[in-house]
C-alpha cells in the first residue's frame, strides 16, 4: 500500500528583497517570473508530479495569510488545482508554526500522511530531477525520519544556509539519503569558497518531508512551547469553506521561529534522526533580483530582459519592465525593474540590499513598500490610474458573479462608465443594469453597490471627486467576503 503524501505549501511571506515587483500586498510567490505561470502555480504542479511516481498525492494544503486567501484560492483553480484548505495564519509567525497548523490539520482525523512541506516562491529548471529527489525523500520519511532537500552547490553563497552530511558528497549520489551531521548558518565568502572545495556541503533549500507525527513529536522534544501555543490557537479555529482560521489571539502568543531553529539545528547528535536527498535540479529561491537574473535566460552578453526592453551595448544586466518601454545604455551588472508607480536601479552585487529601501519606505509611511498601484481584491482588482487635487481616476474589473460590498462614503461621489461587460447597480433603492458605454452618478453619502451578473469580466472606468478620496472612506453594509477593511 502506498503511502499518502499530502503536500504542505507555505504560502507566507512578503519577499521584500524582489521590491518593487514584489509588495506585501502581492508578494513574490504569486509573481510570474519565469514562463506563464506564478511560483505558487509552479510549486503546486511540482507537488503534484509526484504522482508520477505512484505515489498517492493528496491536494496541496497551503498555509499562507489572512490578506492573501482569494489569491491562493484563484491562482490554483487557474491551473485547475483545488486545494485541499487553506489554513490562514492570523499574523506572520515564521515557518515552524506554520508548520505545525499543517501537522495538526493533517492529523485531525487519526491519520498520520507524510507531509512534503515545501516553500511556495522557489523555482527549479530541471522538474524531473526534483520529483525524482522528492520520491526518494517520501520513501524515507515514510520510516520516521526527518528528511531534507539539500541542493548541490553551483557556486560559492553567501545567502542560503548549508547542510554539512555524510555519504552524499557527489551529484553521482543524488536521491541517496545521508545523515546529515550539522545545519550551518549563511556563512562568509571565504568560508563558502571553502566549502564547495572540500564538498559535503548542500545549500538549504527549506523543503522537509517528514509524517505529521514526527514533527509533533520533535517539536514536543525541543520547543513545546510552541506546540502547546499552536495547539490551543488551532483547536479554537473557525472554519469557512476552504479556509481555516485558528483563534487570532491565541496564536498572537505563538513564538516567532523558523523551523532550522526550532528544531533542525537541534537534531544532529539526539534521538530524532535527521537524513538529507541531495538534488541538482537548478534550484533557486529567487530571493534577490540576483538570483532572478542568475535563473534567467540570457542573451549573448549575459542580459535577461522581461518586458518591453531595448538594450544597447549591456552586459550582465537585468531589465523587467511591466508597464512601459525601459531602454538602457552601455550597463553592465546592473539591475532596473520598472512599475508603473516606482523603478528600482541597483548593481547586482547589491541587490541583497533592496530591503532596507523597503524598510525606509515603510517607515516614512510611504504606500509603496505595501501595495502596487493595481490593487488585487477577492471580487478582482483595482488600478489607481489618474489623480490630482479633489479627484482619481480608476479601472475596476470585476469578475464574473462576483461584487463589490453595499457600501457607502462621506467624502466623495463616483460616476461609473462601462467599457466591458454587464454591470448591475444598486444605488439608494434602485437598481439598474449597464452596458458598455453606458454610465451613472453616485451621489455622495448614497448606499450603492457594484456586481457582475455576467459570463465574462466587467470593466468599469470610476471618476471619483470629492474632498478625500482614501480607501478608509468606506462604511460597508453587507459583504460578501467578510471584509472589515477597506476595498
């Protein structure tokens, strides 16, 4: 009998250093940087592949945050993949609680899967390879053992932590487990030189399979404080169609830890046996734009363009460009990244840095480090296109079923003009049905409402005006989405 694999995403994170592609309100593991689809689409159909195996795949159970639960929900059913359940993560509480929501969700029923927990912003450019190196990891785990990934090193780095094992010291041995002897922390460039020399050493690449009851078991071992917090957060949980939400003041006292220092640190040298698949499938964790052009294919001089680019005597330089035609003159090692609302221009070697501009940002209270001007909503998005003093000006698409809440404001009207589709519009006691080319007036202070009662998207152009036109300005009525918050 097969033994069941049920797939653990995490989902979280802000991944500020891919700013300003990558915001809190978008992060980067549902950004497309390579190919068509998002890192969160590629990491589920990686998952998923393991089926080829003969294993027994149970739907992926993501772990990501309450602000991001339609988007993890809509990228996966794009690629027709429906999640087993979302548990969503109140507050941000590193990869060790999340985690254990996953250990104990898996476990609710008496069963005991074994979990393959991987990270959802990764990518890898040999997926045959990767599944291959899972399989072989299940097929441990399935024993009771704690099994990691390492990633055969490509060059000496100073970004990732290492594992230092024995009896894996060639990619002739890729898919042998080996017993890992010490997890080391992100070392100096003399230090990584030297372990790429002696060998036996494999990046960290945050991916762990392992049965639910083995880690409820370590982490009872080294950190029960965790667990017990965890525990008494999740056994208090709400549970909403898809979504799981543990009790938000109970796991507000969950200490912050990652699982390295929760656990794997711990594990060499004590009764909890920990093994490590080496893979050299072109793992990377995008975790810096130098890692994106690392990744990227590259032109004669060593260029990755994405976008509307035009080059001229560059080399080694990375341009993306979303919004606008970006051309760039005699670079070499550097980095330009374009959005409609902010550009980033850094040297390669210094993209690590991206973050304390996000930091600076942030804490000037500037909106930037947060959200894109194109703002994504459960009922499809909105992009700021225009606005000056006592007006903006705004595209809405609005998904098919879906509507905005019955909402009204103290501060400003709204005229709305259909370019696509069919809208249906509540304003005060009437409701009335638009076409394309066709508008209305809301008047200031008028309960109204916004859906799309049709098959394909609704696009509306909003002009607002009035003497504050923030997103706070909304008093909502009835929703569909069980907002609180502005949009």
């Amino acid at each position: 009998m097969k033994n069941s694999l049920q797939p653990v995403i995490l989902a979280g994170g802000s991944g500020t250093r891919l700013w300003p592609l990558s915001r809190e309100g978008y992060p980067k593991q549902f950004l497309i940087l390579d190919g068509n689809t998002s890192l969160l689409q590629q990491t589920a159909q990686r998952v998923a592949a393991l089926a080829s195996t003969g294993a027994a795949v149970q739907p992926p159970l993501v772990v990501g945050g309450e602000e991001h639960r339609f988007l993890i929900v809509d990228q996966l059913r794009e690629i027709r993949c429906e999640p087993a359940h979302v548990v969503l993560e109140p507050l941000g509480r590193n990869t060790a609680p999340a985690i254990t929501l996953a250990a104990l969700h898996a476990s609710a029923a008496g069963e005991d899967p074994v979990l393959v927990v991987t990270p959802a912003d990764q990518t890898v450019r040999d997926p045959a390879a990767f599944t291959a190196a899972l399989a072989q990891a299940a097929e441990s785990a399935a024993s009771g053992d704690i099994v990691v990934l390492g990633i055969a090193p490509e060059r000496p780095e100073t970004g990732f932590g290492y594992i230092r094992c024995s009896g894996a010291t060639s990619s002739a041995n890729a898919g042998t487990a080996a017993a890992v002897e010490q997890f080391v922390e992100k070392p100096d460039l003399a230090t990584a030189v030297r372990y790429l020399e002696e060998g036996g050493y494999y990046w960290n690449a945050g991916i762990f399979v392992l049965r639910a009851s083995t880690w409820l078991k370590a982490l009872s071992t080294f950190r029960p404080d965790i667990l017990d917090a965890t525990r008494a957060a999740f056994d208090s949980r709400k549970v909403d169609g898809k979504f799981i939400r543990p009790n938000r003041e109970l796991f507000a006292e969950v200490p912050s830890e990652s699982i390295d220092y929760a656990v794997m640190e711990r594990c060499p040298g004590s009764k909890i046996a920990v093994r490590m698949v080496s893979c050299a499938a072109g793992w990377s964790d995008l975790g810096a734009w130098e890692a994106v052009w690392q990744v990227g294919d590259k032109d004669d001089a060593g260029n990755v363009t994405s976008g509307d680019v035009l080059l001229n005597g560059s080399r080694n330089t990375l341009v993306h460009a979303t919004h606008r035609l970006v051309g760039a003159i005699g670079l070499e090692d550097i980095v330009v990244v374009e959005t409609p609302d902010a550009v980033l221009v850094s040297h390669r070697n210094h993209s690590q840095a991206v973050k304390k501009i996000v930091s600076e940002l942030s804490s000037s209270g500037r909106g930037e480090h947060s959200q894109h001007r194109k703002v994504h909503r459960p009922w499809g998005w909105y992009d700021s296109i225009d606005m000056g003093d006592r007006f903006q000006v705004k595209r809405i698409m609005v998904k098919p079923g879906a509507s905005l809440s019955l909402q009204m404001h103290h501060h400003r009207a709204e005229h709305w003009i259909v370019v696509r589709g069919t809208a249906e519009v509540r304003c005060g006691e009437k409701t009335l049905m638009l076409t394309e080319n066709q508008s209305t007036y809301i008047p200031l202070g008028e309960t109204h409402r916004l859906a799309n009662p049709g098959k394909v998207p609704l696009e509306i152009i909003e002009v607002q005006s009035g003497s504050y036109l923030g997103e706070d300005d909304i008093v909502r009525f009835e929703d569909t989405y069980g907002r609180s918050k502005p949009g």
